[in-house]
C-alpha cells in the first residue's frame, strides 16, 4: 500500500447535508478534496469556512449541475489539471420527491433520473480513466433504502434511480476490479438534514417509532462508513451496499 500519496476526492453535492459532512471528513483527514455542488452561495459560505485548506491548496469549491453532463466533464478535467489525479469520487448529489405514481410526469421522472442516476453513471465514466492509470481509485455511490425497499414516502421515480445505482455499483465494480478501484453503494435512511428541521414534531417521532436503535442518524456517521471505505484498508471490499438505517430494514 501507498501511504504517502496525497489522495484526492470529489464529493458531489457537497454544500449541505451528507455530502458536505463526507468532503469535511475527508478533507480532515489530509486529502485534498473538490466539493461540487449547484449552489454558488452556499459553496461560497463553505470556502470562507474552510479557507485555512483553500488558500493552501487542499479544497476547491465548484458550482457545477451534476445532471448537465458536459458540465461535469468540464469539472473533472479541471480538477485533473489543477491536482493531477483524482483518487476517490462520492456521488452523492441527489434529489427527491414524493410525487405520487398518477401525478408523476414525464418533465419530473427525467430530472430526477438525470440528477440522480445518469450523473452517477458519467461522473464515474468520466473519473475512471485517471483511476485506471493509478491503478487505485475509490468510488462510493450514495443510494437509499428507497432503491431496496420502495417506501412510499418517495416517488416511484427516486426509487428506480436508487435502486439503479444499486445495479451500476456492481457493473463499475466488475469492471473496475482489476485495476485496483473500488466501487461500493451506500445506503442511508432517515439521516438528519437540513430539512428534517421543518419535519412536525408528531411526524419525526412516528418516523422514530419504525428504527429499532430509536433515533435518527447523523450525517458524521455516514462520513465515518465512507471514510472507511475509501480508505488504503478498504481495498478488499467492492460491489457491496452498507445499509446505515438504524436497522430499518434489516436484509
Ligand atoms: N438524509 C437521508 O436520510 C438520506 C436517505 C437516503 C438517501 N439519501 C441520499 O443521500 C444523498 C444526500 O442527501 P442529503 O439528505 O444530504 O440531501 P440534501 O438535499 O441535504 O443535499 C443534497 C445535495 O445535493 C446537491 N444537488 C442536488 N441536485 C444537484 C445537481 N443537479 N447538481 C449538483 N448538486 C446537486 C444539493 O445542492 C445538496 O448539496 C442524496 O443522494 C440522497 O438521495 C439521504
């Protein structure tokens, strides 16, 4: 094992939530990291933040749509400029409805596949090439318990996408073994966000009642599960999903 290189990673969307809580990890950690992300502001806010790591170098903060797919390519060829390498990549941007199977329509099923599915498709495409040539790379597909168990709390649209990047996890991992690049789904359920702030009281605790380990989980604790799996030891463990649910579903 190489532990003197300087990994680096690309989180996408990683403003808020899971995905800014995974790049501050990693970028704990020692490595240099790209947060991607649609919102300018709030990326602005992270850089001031962070601003020690940018002004030495180890953080970048992009405004870029995952689902505009040349946009991305754009992306990951001027981070291989500027870095040389790109080590690990976590698709996380993501978005979901809760649009009914009747009112779902055509305009919404696309944006969500596009946002969701195909940009976990391309981005990987488009990173794969320098990981074959390092023959290491790491490569985390955030999915959801939406994909393996189609709770109707989310759109049927999701749920495919989800359960699609279940499907591409294991093609890129075949794919991808024999050059040292790992490739591994995880699979969150009810982790707090931003968002969940808004949820009623009365709504959170019913939604508490469903979790065995009886609380929901915190965004630091999916950044741990990842942090292993990109790490130099997770080398031997490709082609899986690691349910982070507090045993909501249990398989
Ligand atoms: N929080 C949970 O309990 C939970 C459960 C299951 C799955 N997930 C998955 O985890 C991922 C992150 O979820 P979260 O809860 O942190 O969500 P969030 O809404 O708080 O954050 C999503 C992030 O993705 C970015 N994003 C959305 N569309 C984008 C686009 N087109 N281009 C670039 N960036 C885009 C947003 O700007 C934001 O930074 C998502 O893929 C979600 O489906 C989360």
């Amino acid at each position: 094992m190489d532990n003197k290189v300087q990994r680096v990673a690309v989180v996408t969307g990683a403003s808020q939530g899971l995905g800014k809580a995974i790049a501050e990890k990693l970028l704990s950690e020692g490595k240099k990291v790209a947060f991607l992300s649609r919102s300018q502001k709030k990326l602005d806010l992270l850089r001031e933040q962070h601003l020690d790591k940018a002004s030495r170098d180890e953080a970048v903060f992009m405004a870029v749509d995952v689902s505009e797919h040349e946009a991305t390519k754009q992306a990951v060829h001027d981070i291989l400029s500027k870095w040389d390498r790109i080590d690990i990549l976590v698709n996380n941007a993501g978005i979901r409805t809760q649009t009914s199977i009747e009112d779902m329509t055509l305009e919404e099923w696309d944006q969500i596949m596009s946002t969701n599915l195909a940009s976990t498709f391309f981005v990987s495409q488009a990173v794969m090439h320098a990981m074959k040539e390092q023959k290491w790379g790491r490569i985390i597909n955030m999915s959801s318990i939406g994909g393996q168990d189609g709770p109707l709390t989310s759109s049927a649209a999701y749920c495919a996408s989800k359960a699609g990047q279940l499907a591409l996890t294991k093609v890129f991992a075949r794919s991808l073994a024999p050059y040292g690049i790992t490739v591994n789904a995880v699979s969150p359920a009810a982790v707090r966000t931003p968002e969940m702030d808004n949820v009623p009281t009365e709504k959170l605790e019913k939604m508490i009642q469903m979790i065995p380990i009886g609380r929901v989980g915190e965004a630091e604790e999916v950044a741990d599960l990842v942090s292993y799996l990109t790490s130099e030891n997770g080398g031997f463990v490709t082609g899986a999903t690691f349910d982070i649910n507090g045993g909501r579903l249990m398989r």
